[in-house]
C-alpha cells in the first residue's frame, strides 16, 4: 500500500487526525530494507518500509540518521524513504525517523549496520613510466633508467575488497609517494632506503646516482580513504648505462670485420638492436651514440628485403627476363649489401642454372641441397629454431663441415662456385658454432685435468657460466657427459658420480626416478637427505636435457617424458610449500611470533590444499603443517566472544575431515550464513575464517568442473561427448587434491559413472583411429605411391567421417592431404597432356619436368602408357637440344662472377658465339635462354672500341690535350666491369 503524503486530505477520516497538541509518539513499526542481495553496503539503496503502518497513516517526510551510541547525526540531503549509502557511511550504523502529514507524529526505525570497506589495490604493482623494459646481458628482464632521467608514478585505483565490491572514486582517495633505493645492510642482506624529500609522484635521478650507488630504485605509493590507509610497491627501476653501452657495442660490431670481406651479421640480429632502441625512451635513445651505423644497415635491409622478394618470385615465373632483372638487381649491390642475400642467391642461381644448364652450378645447388641444408632442421619438441642433425655432438659435425670443404676440392668447382658452396650462410654459422662450443670444452677439459677440490669447482663456475652464454643450437652441440663434469666440478667431485646410473638408459632413467617417488615411503626417503627437493629437481632437469639432446631414434623409445615434465612442475610447486612449512617450525617456539605465524600458516594451508595429489605426496614435511594449528592470541580470552562465535569456529575446523561433495558443501553455506549473522565486533575472533573462505572457493571451483561434466553427460553423441570428456578429465587431475577426494568421494556427484562412459568410448575411438592411420601410412612404399586413385579416395571419405577431436589423433594426416593433392595434379596432367601431347609436345615435356618424384610414381601406376610416350618424347627432346646447350654453356664460361673472364680472344669468341646462334632453326634458339648475355657482351664491346678510338686518336688530334681531357671522361664513365674489359683487352690507359 502506497503511503505516499500525495493523499488528498479530504479522504481521511476524522477519527484519524491527531491534534497538534499532542506529543510524537514513537514506535518500531518502520524498518530498513536494501535492494542488494548482499546487505547493507555501500551503493546500495535501502529502503524505509512503512508498510507496517496502519492503513490510513500519511507520511509527509523523512530523516536519516548516522548513529554513535547516544549520539545521533542527521544525515545531509537524506530526505526520501530511498537513501543510497554513501562511502562515508562505511562501518556506521544509521536509521530512519518517518514523520507524520501533520508533523506531530514521528515513525522510527531500529538502527542497521553499513558493511565496512576493505581497501585494497586493483593492480599487483604501481606503473612507472621514464624508462624501457629489456633483456641485460645476463639474460634477466629489467626496468632502466639512466642517470638524469625523470620517473615518473601512476595512480592505482583503489577497491573494496569486502562486501561491497566497490570501486573507490578517484576524488576519494589522496595519495602520498616516497621514492627509495636499494642498499646493503649490516648483515649483508638488502633494504630500501628513503631518498630525502622525493615525495612527489615524478622523481628526477641524479646525475651522480651511480657514485651514490644508487642502482635500484622503487616508489612506495600510499593511499588513503577514509580513515584507511593502504600501500604498495612499484617493481624495482635498474638505475645503469651499461645496456646503452652494450647496444652501442653491439651495432659497432654488425659490420663483422674478422673475414676477408666485410660482412654485415645475420639480418634479424640487426632487426633484434633496433627492437631494442624502438623501446628506449627518447632520452635514452639520444645516449645512443652510433645509431646512424643501425640505421644505415636498417635501409639496407630493406633495400636486401625488395630483391629477395623479386628472386622469390621467380619460383613460379622463372624467364630470361625476370632472372636478368633479378641478377641486375643482385649486381647493383654493394659487398655488404650482397651479404644480407643469404638464402636467396642460391635461389636466384638455381634460377640460372634451370635457364642456362650449367652443370658447375647443379653440383655446386647439389652439394648446398643434400650436404649444408640437411646440417640443421626444425625439432619441435627442443626448439622452434633450427638445430644440428648430427647425432654425436660437436664432433659429428666438424666431419660434416670437413666433409663438404673437401667436396668443393674434389668436384673442382671454379672459384665462382667454390663460393657460393663455402660462404652458404648455414655453413659458415656451423663453423663459427663449432669455433665457440670448441672454445667450451678447451674450459671443461681444465675441470679434468685438475686434482684440487676448490679449482675444480672455480673452473666449473666458469665453464658453467661459458655454456649459458652458448645459444640453444650451440648448447645442443654439448653432451650430457660435458655438461655432468661441469656439474660434477661444481662439487669437487671426480666425474662420474650421479645418483642414476649413466650407463642405464634414458628411458630406465627415467623409469627409475619416477619409481622413487611413487609412494610416501619413497618421497620420506629422498626427503631425509634432501630435504628441499633440489637434488631431486637438478636430478629430473638433467633427464630433460638429456631427452632434448637425444637423436629422435631414441625419443621414440622414451613413453614417459611427459610424466617427467609433470613431475618438475609438481616439484617447483612442492617446494614453495615446503619452504614455508619449514619457516613455520623454526617460528613455533619463537615469542613475539603470533600475527607473522598466524598469516604464514593460513596461506601455507591455503596453498597446500590447492596441491595436487601428486604434488602433495611431494611435500615431505606435511605432517608438520597437518599436526599444527594457529597461536593462541591474547585477544582471545573474551568469554563473550568465545560464547557467541566456538560452534562457528568448530564448525569450519571440521570442514578439512569431509570427504563427501554434498555434505561438505551444505556445511559450507550454513557456516557462512551463521558468519553473517555473527555481531561484526566478533566476527575477528571467527579465528580460522580463512579456512571458509578456502572453502568457498573450493565449492565454486568444484561446481563450475561438475556443470561442464554434467553437461559432456547430455550428449548423446559418443565423439562429441569424447571431446568435450578428455578435457574435463583433464581438468579434474588439474584440480586440487582436496576437491579431487570430495568429488571422488561422492557417488551422487556422477563423476564415476562419467569415468566409466569415458573408459568404453575411449576405447572405441582408439581402435577406429589406429585403422586409418595404418591405411594412410600404407599408400607410400620405397618412396613411390603403391595405392590407386580408388584407394586414395575411399581413404579420403574415411578420414572426413572422423570427428575433429579423431582427427587430431592422426599422426600421418601429412600424408592424406599430401596424396590427395598429388592426385588433383596428376589427373590434370594427364588430362592437359592427352589433349597436347601430339600438337604441343614441348609444352607437356615442360610440364612433365615438374612433376616431383612421387606424381612420377602415381602417373606412372594410373596412366601408364602415357607415362611410357612422354618419357620418349623426353628423351628426344633432351637429344635435340645438345648443340642449343652447348652454346648455353660457353656463353656462361664468357662471364666470371659479374665480370668478363681474362680471354685474350674475347672479341672473337662473342663473334663466333653470335654466328652458332644465327645457324641455329627457330625451335633450337628458344632453348638459348641467355641470349640477352651474349648481346649484352657484343653492346660492351662495342662501347668499348668507342672509347678506344678515343684514346687512338690523342696522337693525331690538332689539340692533344683537349682529346686527352675527351677521353679520359669517356674512359671514367665506363662502369667497374666496362673499365676491367678495356683494360684486359688493351694496356690500362695512364689517367
């Protein structure tokens, strides 16, 4: 019923008017109700309910009131029946006085509580901005600054952490800032320490902070609201110059000085420097002395980048023209430019090679395919960066690298060929790799050769120290045995002294330590000696390398890497936990300890209980943290407070000894609901709250798992139900140990019976996915296809009527696909061929060249006599074209690199070249694909003699000197190779 004061007072009857003479009454027939479910916080609206009035009452106003014992407050602007709390309000306790239409009458509530704000930050760290975020030499991420520069806080917004989840306006919190560095203390650890009078939110950095020793900085921001205060920390700022040094350094050193030629180093070590000046600030940037050096070899990269893309280009459109323009292209660069080509110019050659057939550059394409390319591949399980193939180490490859130097000296390829093979990019990388992992064992072999425990361990330091500096390739050039001295000489100790045999193995090594940690009695004997787990992760760190470094031959004999990989997970998680639970016995019998003991046991319980099973069977000392319980506090002796909150408190205590899902979460929700219904001036004697607030989120986190097992359940379909299942079951050895036992523990909780539907589909599905995969592996034999059109096809329908997550099983779908598309190729070869093979038969011959070795094998098996013609037309194609080829050939051998060979006969050798090719039929000169080389020969030669007669006619010019001067500008405009020409065919002229 609506008690608005709109009431039209002529409505009312008498009987109900009060006289003005009497006196307000009071009563408690108004109470306070707020719209949010969670209660009396802050934004919410409460709301005054008179609907406990009689029916023929008016209100004509109201009054909210803060109230303080006695002592009550009007509360500014608080006029309506709704009141929105204020932040103000927090912690209060307010009221609502309703008065009557004719003022005489007063309606008052009872008082109700406000939930207090509990501030915190919204971010893990304050933001300063002024410096750059890179990589130090060491390896290590840093912040940095440099002296002079100016740093600068941002502001963190502030919320509430309590009930009312509330952001805390800007304008509402003050903040203060004191700027600090890191110094040594007395006992040898590090503290911060106040820099007087930087208070502000922007600190400048002296100038002499590095005298100072100032090389840490953070800012400790406080925030204030209410009658809260609350701080935080920034992460630390590297006050140096030696990262600006170091870049400097290094783009001094991306000319590489050390060869014969100047070369540039790799291209994406240049982009790398310029990422990392992109990410200085601008005062940074201007320290950086030599960016002019980064920045012309930048325009040369890009200038690189333009002819690599045109050679790249040549792939699918490989003609005289487009391969002339890209070998101009090539020829316009400088030495330093050209050594940016890397991959591409043997692109480009091989370009050369199909055009022009010249039979030094397939040896020298060859030995680059078969011998350097196949030093290194991509293994995805070490690395997205290619690595060595070789399977013993660094000396595997020092015979390969020697292997293809000789091969240049056997095969006798020209100087011109010898180059392209010796200066290949991936060979010169693999000698510069050999030259520095070599430099490392000369340091390890120092361990050995040494007998005295304490230069030992100083020689491994170093060695150690040299093998982190090597790069992921170069490291996996090193043996396991290299790397177990160097741990070895860490200890003094003789090598050959692991804890697992290293004559066992890999996979029995493996075995053997999963199986010393299998159960308890396992985990307690490991414990007594290494009671941090250390030994036992340096033990499964070094399995994991040696797994890395092992040839793929012996990985596949390794099943159980991946629980290998799980158990240096749990072991980093256990010994977190295990870590504190030892702080808290050293802390149990220490005075003065209670509130540190207290918060390190909460949040080492918290964290134990959010082990895994696997993990906590880890945690060696568990029965410390088991057995214990919080310290007694002084402030608990309040006998009120013990009466109104023990049944509570015994009532979470037990919340641990559950084993059952719908028990424990139905004591969940009736201890919270009797927590909120606890007097907040007891609720801080609720001692082990925290443990129901882990509960909570125990409750939420199983029921979010059950919602999506239950919805995997409803699927009728067994392959959807499997897909969505092997994620959940995931999911579920994710969880927890202590969720695991209540979710395993409750049978009405379904999740046996989803155990048991996955068990039975799963194996189906795995016997239907190991047919198709033998199918598939069965259509290639010896390199050749073995299966027809028909096989291929039916094999294809198969293989779409697998789900994804089948699919995905398939380890030879490469295969398929690969088969599929050779089909689709062949078939339009065939088609294209049949229908030209008598009218263009070159054409098909072309075509039938481009066929890889597998379409040969399928063409040959489906369309056999077609495959038999064309191979004859080849044949006599190949025959006819000899005399073309030959002068192809001697063309070529008129050119050394970009210049003209030394040949005393020049002239009458590119004459006699031009008469074989005007003696050749139409169809033989189409195969002379470097004509334009020859025509370009006799154009030089001809500007050449122009220039000659130049400097013949000096002798009978009238005017000697002005002829000299005539000539000696012709003779200047001829191009390096125009100039070479004229020298080598007549004496250089004295200029």
């Amino acid at each position: 019923m609506n008690k608005s004061k709109l009431v039209i007072l002529a409505t009312i009857p008498a009987a109900v008017l009060i006289p003005t003479t009497v006196l307000a009454a009071s009563t408690s027939d108004i109470f306070i109700e707020s719209n949010d479910n969670r209660g009396n916080v802050i934004n919410s609206v409460l709301n005054a309910n008179v609907s406990k009035l009689s029916d023929n009452t008016i209100i004509s106003s109201y009054q909210w009131y803060y109230v303080d014992g006695l002592k009550e407050s009007e509360i500014i602007g608080a006029k309506s029946s709704n009141f929105t709390v204020p932040m103000e309000a927090s912690g209060k306790q307010v009221k609502v006085v309703a008065t009557d239409f004719d003022g005489i009458k007063k309606y008052e509530s009872t008082e109700v509580s406000i939930f207090p704000l509990e501030l915190a930050f919204q971010e893990k760290f304050a933001l300063i901005v002024g410096g750059s975020d890179v990589i130090n030499e060491s390896g290590d991420s840093i912040f940095f600054t440099l002296p002079g520069d100016t740093l600068s806080v941002t502001d963190i917004d502030v919320k509430d952490i309590g009930k009312a989840e509330y952001n805390i306006p800007k304008e509402k919190v003050s903040y203060t800032y004191q700027w600090m560095y890191k110094v040594q203390s007395h006992d040898g650890g590090w503290v911060y320490s106040e820099i007087p009078g930087a208070t502000g939110s922007t600190y400048v950095v002296p100038e002499d902070a590095l005298q100072k020793n100032m090389k840490e900085i953070i800012v400790k921001v406080t925030a204030k609201a209410l009658d809260q205060t609350i701080s935080i920390s920034t992460k630390n700022v590297t006050v140096t110059t030696d990262v600006i040094a170091s870049l400097i350094d290094k783009i001094d050193k991306i000319i590489d000085k050390s060869k014969t030629k100047n070369e540039y180093v790799p291209m994406d070590a240049i982009q790398e420097l310029d990422e990392i000046y992109q990410s200085f600030t601008q005062a940074a940037k201007m320290k950086v002395s030599n960016y002019d050096v980064l920045q012309k070899a930048l325009d040369d990269i890009a200038l690189v980048n333009k002819v690599v893309e045109m050679i790249g280009k040549l792939e699918s459109n490989a003609n005289e023209s487009t391969v002339n323009t890209a070998r101009q292209a090539v020829d316009n660069l400088n030495l330093l430019q050209s050594s940016l080509l890397g991959d591409a110019i043997l692109q480009l050659t091989e370009a050369e090679a199909l055009l022009n057939n010249n039979s030094q550059l397939k040896t020298a394409t060859n030995i680059i395919k078969n011998h350097i390319v196949t030093l290194r591949s991509i293994d995805g399980l070490v690395s997205s960066m290619p690595i060595y193939t070789t399977t013993g180490g660094i000396e595997d490859l020092v015979v390969k690298v020697d292997a293809i130097k000789e091969m240049v000296k056997t095969e006798h390829l020209s100087k011109e060929y010898a180059s392209l093979v010796l200066n290949h990019t991936i060979l010169k990388e693999a000698e510069l790799d050999v030259k520095a992992v070599s430099g490392f064992i000369a340091k390890v072999d120092k361990i050995v050769a040494t007998t005295i425990p304490q230069k030992k361990k100083t020689l491994a330091q170093t060695a150690d120290k040299a093998h982190k500096a090597l790069s992921l390739r170069q490291q996996l050039l090193v043996t396991s045995e290299t790397m177990e001295i160097i741990e070895e000489g860490k200890k003094g100790l003789v090598p050959g002294s692991s804890p697992v045999d290293p004559t066992t193995g890999l996979a029995e090594k493996i075995m053997a330590l999963l199986g010393s940690v299998a159960d308890k009695s396992g985990v307690d004997a490991i414990f007594k000696d290494d009671p941090r787990l250390d030994k036992l992760a340096q033990e499964v760190k070094k399995l994991i390398s040696e797994y890395n470094k092992s040839s793929k031959e012996e990985k596949l004999t390794v099943n159980n890497i991946n629980i290998l990989k799980s158990l240096e997970t749990d072991i980093r998680a256990a010994q977190k936990v295990i870590i504190n639970i030892t702080k808290l016995d050293e802390m149990e019998s220490t005075e003065g300890t209670t509130l540190k003991y207290n918060s390190l046991f909460r949040t080492t319980s918290s964290a134990f209980q959010k082990l895994t099973p696997d993990q906590q069977l880890l945690v060696g000392n568990a029965d410390v943290l088991l057995g214990g319980n919080l310290k007694d506090d002084d402030k608990l002796n309040d006998d009120e407070a013990e009466a109104a909150t023990s049944d509570l408190v015994a009532s979470i205590a037990s919340l641990p000894t559950l084993d059952k899902y719908n028990e424990y979460k139905t004591e969940v929700t009736e201890s919270t609901l009797q927590y909120k219904k606890i007097d907040s001036k007891y609720k801080k004697y609720v001692t082990n709250y925290y443990v129901l607030t882990d509960a909570t989120k125990h409750v939420k986190s199983i029921d979010a798992f059950l919602k999506k097992m239950n919805e995997a359940m409803l699927e009728k379909s067994d392959e959807r139900f499997l897909t969505k299942a092997k994620t959940i079951e995931s999911s579920y050895l994710k969880l927890p140990a202590f969720q695991q036992q209540l979710i395993f523990g409750d049978s009405e909780v379904g999740y046996l019976a989803f155990k048991e539907r996955l068990t039975n589909t799963s194996s189906d599905f795995s016997t239907k996915v190991q047919e198709v995969e033998s199918d598939i592996q069965d259509l290639i034999v010896g390199g050749e296809y073995v299966k027809s059109f028909e096989d291929i096809r039916n094999l294809e329908i198969v293989y779409k009527r697998l789900s994804t997550t089948e699919r995905k099983e398939i380890l030879s779908g490469k295969i398929l696909t690969t088969a599929i598309s050779d089909m689709k190729k062949v078939q339009q070869f065939a088609t294209n061929a049949q229908k030209n093979i008598l009218k263009k038969p070159l054409t098909v011959v072309n075509d039938f060249k481009k066929l890889n070795n597998l379409q040969l094998s399928m063409l040959n098996k489906e369309f056999n006599d077609l495959y038999l013609a064309i191979s004859n037309i080849f044949s006599d194609v190949e025959n006819q074209q000899g005399s073309a080829l030959t002068l192809v050939e001697s063309i070529n051998n008129l050119f050394d690199g970009g210049d003209y060979k030394e040949n005393p006969n020049f002239e009458g050798e590119v004459n006699d070249l031009l008469s074989l090719y005007d003696s050749l039929d139409a169809t033989n000169k189409k195969y002379v694909k470097n004509i334009s080389k020859l025509n370009s020969a006799k154009k030089d030669l001809d500007k050449v003699y122009e220039v000659r007669m130049q400097e013949e006619a000096i002798v009978n010019s009238p005017d000697s000197e002005l002829a000299r001067e005539e000539f000696k500008r012709a003779y200047n405009k001829l191009n390096n190779k125009l100039a070479k020409l004229y020298n080598q065919l007549f004496d250089e002229p004295s200029l």
